[in-house]
C-alpha cells in the first residue's frame, strides 16, 4: 500500500502508525499546545499512517518541536497502558 523508497519526496514525509497511536489525539494535542498540526492519514489510510511536511515555513527548529512533542505523547500514551 505504501510506495517504494525511490519514489518518496523531500517535502512531505508519511509514517506508518506501527505503535497504533491515537492520531487524532495526537494530533490534537500537537495542535493545541504547539500550535502544530500533522496529517492523520486519508481513506484506507487514515489512522495507519500520518504525514508531516517539512516545506514551507518549517525550520529545524519547527521540526524538532513537532519530533520532540511527537516523543513526549507516545511516550506517555506507552506509560497509561502499560501501567
């Protein structure tokens, strides 16, 4: 379902959910407390993938925002169900 490597794109970049997160309450939580938004996926993708772009206005900075935001939610979202 997903394309091979060489056909990717420098300006978008798409994840597989391996983790079966909770998208849109990432996303959510991404969007109210960093103001930053990602892409949960669409059709037969939606909550198996999630899309973030790094075009545009997006900085290293932004993106290590969004990375580190992104290990602080799996993170606890891990720790509430192993515990």
């Amino acid at each position: 379902m997903l394309p091979e490597v060489k056909f990717g794109t420098r300006g978008l970049n798409c994840f597989k959910n391996d983790r079966n997160a909770d998208l849109e309450r990432l996303n959510k939580t991404l969007k109210s407390r960093h103001h930053i938004v990602i892409d949960g996926g669409y059709g037969k993708l939606k909550g198996k993938t999630f899309r973030i772009s790094n075009m545009g206005d997006e900085t290293d900075a932004t993106i290590a925002t969004l990375i580190e935001a992104a290990r602080r939610f799996l993170r606890r979202a891990r720790d509430v169900t192993e515990a």
